[in-house]
C-alpha cells in the first residue's frame, strides 16, 4: 500500500482576514445591479419607501452583507500538495479546482489600489488548456510572494521539502520606460484624438437632432470612456512599466493605482509583434506585443527604443532577431490591383530561425513567429488573386492566433508553404523543453 503524503504537504490554508470585507460587497452589488438595470423602477420603489422602512432595510442588509462574506471566506481553503495546488470554495454548492503545478505557466500577483493600502495581494495562476485563470484573493503581501515562489520552484522540479528554501528567483532589470516617455507616447498616438473628437462631435450632432438628453448621453458616455481608457486608462495601466530577467521567466511589473506582477512564461510565447505607429518612427519608438499560448499576457513593451526592445526580445525568443528593414521582401507591384496603396507596406522576412511578416502603412505592424511554434500553414487565393497570380500565406501558431503573409507572389509563395513546413518541423524537434527555471 501506498505511504500517505506528509501531514504538511495537505495543510489547508485560508485567506486573509480583510477577504470576508471584500465578499461582503456582492450582495450590494446585486441590488445595485438591479436598480441600474431598471432606474424608473427603483426610484418608484424607493419613493414609498418611509425613514423607518429604509432603516430596517439596512439593518438587515448590511449584518446579511456582512454573514455572506464571512462564511464564503470560512469554507474557502488552499493546500499544496506534492503534484497540484487545491482550492476547495463554494457556500452552497462546492467547489474544488485540482490544479496540477507540472501545468502551470504563469503565476501573477496584482494588487488593486485598496489592497495596496491593505498589504494584501492577489494571486492568479495560468494552466495550460484553460481560459480561465483560478485566483487566490487575498492572501498577505508577503505570504503571496512565497506561495507564488514555492509553486514555480514546485513546477520547476524541485523536491517538495526543499522548494519553500528555494525562493522567488533574482531578478535583473532589462527595460524600464519612464512615465514622461510612456505620456509624449500616448500623445502621438492617434486613436485617442480621433475618439475624443468623436465624443465631442457625436452627442452635440444628436442634440441638435433630436434634443433628448438621455440620447446624448447613451452616445456620449461610451466614446468619452474609450477616449479615456486609450490615454488616461492606459497611461495607469502601464505605468513604471519594468521588465525584468530571472530564471523562471520575463517579470513585468507595472501599475499607477492597482500594482500588477505579471511573468512571461518560458518557452510559451508563439509570436512577438512589433508595433510602430507613424509619429513615433522619427523617434524611432516601438511597441512589443505578445501572443502566449494559454495566457492573457499581452504586452511585453508599451514603448521603447527600437534597440532597446529588440534586445528584450531577444531574451523571450532566444537565439531569434528581428529582421531590419531593408530584410524584407516587398509585395509583387500588380498587388496593388488588390490592395491599393496598402500594398506598399506588405513585406516577408524568412531566417534561419523565425518567419516574419509586415503590414500596415500608417501603423506598422511586424509579426515575428518562431519555426517550432509554428502549427499549420495554409496557402489562400480567392479569384481576383488568382488573375492577378498572387496569394495569401497563413501561419497557425499554439495560441490561436495566425500571421498572415498577405499578396505573395503565387510561385513564391508555395515555395514559402514547402519550405516553412520543413523549418517547422525542423524546428519543433530541435526546440528546448519549456520548463520553469530551466538553466541556459
């Protein structure tokens, strides 16, 4: 018969105390749903509603509120054992999610505004195969960071008694953008402007139109807060934006009011792309994107020297450089009947190690994929295309997503299809295991 697991590694552990004061709020948040959903309705309600009525109201609302979010964090438990991290929740209907750690692949901590004053953290893990991410919150600031370590040093191989003596790996700053540099950015970038004239112009065109306040507003609300999380949003978002190197991974670290630690799995991202909109190339500025297989990380540079950024991809992707300018192949001029002016800004770049392709003309975009990530390629020509004796070539990547090299050449492009399989497979045979704290 098996020996049972050691008495420590199934110790069922609860999350921090201010938790039940965060649950608390869900009954509100119905309510408050509710009167939103149908405002003529609550406030009709709320009219009849008498001082004595209201009081009573609250006092059973508030001590209720007040239970719900107790007994939710007293049935909520956490345990590492010696192969997965198990999470039993659920007042009513139970819940328990088995998560394997040799799956793991991202574990982040955030920490919105309240937290932070707090000293609690959240943390949230990505699994392979899963949409969702599971999350523990919250736990101490502290007890977070050493949870989130032992689970990586766990993933990554290490003997259950030793992997709480391992610790969080060092860090070594790669890349930090300043918040002036990161402002001039969101400046130049034209979507902002184009959302905000289109939230000053719309409503008062509606008004003059039909002179109902409730239509303005139903206008004027979405592209106002559009304009907002484009420049104002995104400038919190991303602020202090630090990426930064250690054996289990890229560590972003970003955040203005909610502080989040994000880790780039190793091994896991399919494609880098380099974005690059008209007025920051005098400045010879970038924008680093990233498509992980199974993870919502999307961002790896919010802004950066064309250099600077190369350099950090050449850390997620290693042995891997991004193609210059000059490297790439244009569009075949008689594309042009497809595609006119745009066109110009299609190119492909093939090395040794990735495929690359390029479009867009005001915002330039250059989608760098890797051969073993690589899944399927396809070759598409629709009628005018085949007059014209031109194709598109679609690469599939692990996180479903497809690079597109758009108005080839029909020849040249099914050489690039024979040829990207051969790499492809060449690729996935020669490529290193994606492993936690894997040594270089």
């Amino acid at each position: 018969m098996a020996s049972a697991p050691p008495a420590d590694a199934l110790r069922e552990r609860r999350l921090h105390p201010v938790t039940p004061f965060r649950r608390a709020w869900a009954p509100i948040a119905v309510l408050l749903g509710w009167a939103v959903h149908d405002m003529d309705q609550a406030q009709r309600q709320l009219a009849r509603l008498t001082g004595t009525t209201l009081t009573i109201g609250l006092a059973v609302l508030v001590p209720a509120a007040a239970l719900y979010g107790f007994l939710t964090w007293w049935f909520t438990h956490f345990a590492v054992t010696n192969t997965e991290l198990r999470i039993r929740t659920g007042l009513l209907f139970r819940r328990t999610a088995h998560i394997r750690l040799d799956r793991l692949q991202a574990v982040d901590i955030t920490q919105p505004l309240a937290a932070r004053l707090l000293g609690v953290a959240k943390l949230k893990l990505d699994v392979v195969g899963t949409d969702k991410k599971d999350e523990l919150s919250f736990l101490g600031e502290k007890e977070a960071r050493d949870l989130r370590a032992e689970l990586l040093a766990r993933a990554a191989g290490f003997a259950p008694e030793s992997a709480r003596e391992v610790g969080e790996a060092p860090a070594r700053q790669l890349l930090h953008t300043p918040p002036r540099t990161l402002a001039v950015s969101l400046l130049l970038t034209g979507a902002p402007w184009a959302m905000l004239l289109a939230a000053l112009a719309v409503p008062a065109f509606l008004w003059f139109l039909t002179h109902n306040l409730w239509t303005v507003i139903a206008a004027g609300v979405p592209l106002a807060g559009g304009a907002f999380t484009h420049s104002a949003g995104r400038f919190i978002k991303e602020y202090d934006w630090t990426v930064g190197e250690s054996q289990d991974g890229l560590r972003i670290d970003h955040g203005l009011l909610d502080r989040v630690h994000e880790t780039v799995p190793p091994g896991r991202v399919q494609t880098v792309r380099l974005v690059e909109p008209l007025l920051w190339r005098r400045l010879g500025w970038v924008r680093v994107e990233l498509h992980v297989a199974g993870s919502a990380n999307s961002v790896l540079v919010p802004v950066a020297p064309r250099e600077h950024a190369e350099d950090v991809v050449a850390r997620v992707l290693p042995g891997i450089a991004v193609p210059k300018p000059a490297d790439f192949t244009p569009a075949p001029r008689r594309g042009r009947w497809c595609v006119p002016v745009w066109w110009r800004a299609y190119g492909v770049a093939v090395t040794e190690t990735a495929f690359a392709a390029r479009h867009g003309l005001l915002r330039r975009h250059v989608s760098l994929v890797p051969h073993a990530k690589v899944q399927s390629v396809r070759l598409t020509q629709g009628p005018w295309e085949r007059c014209l004796r031109v194709a598109d070539l679609h690469l599939d990547t692990g996180a479903n997503k497809t690079v597109t090299a758009r108005l080839r050449d029909a020849q040249e492009a099914a050489e690039l299809l024979r040829a990207q399989a051969d790499r492809s497979r060449t690729g996935r045979r020669e490529a290193r295991p994606d492993r936690w704290m894997s040594q270089k």
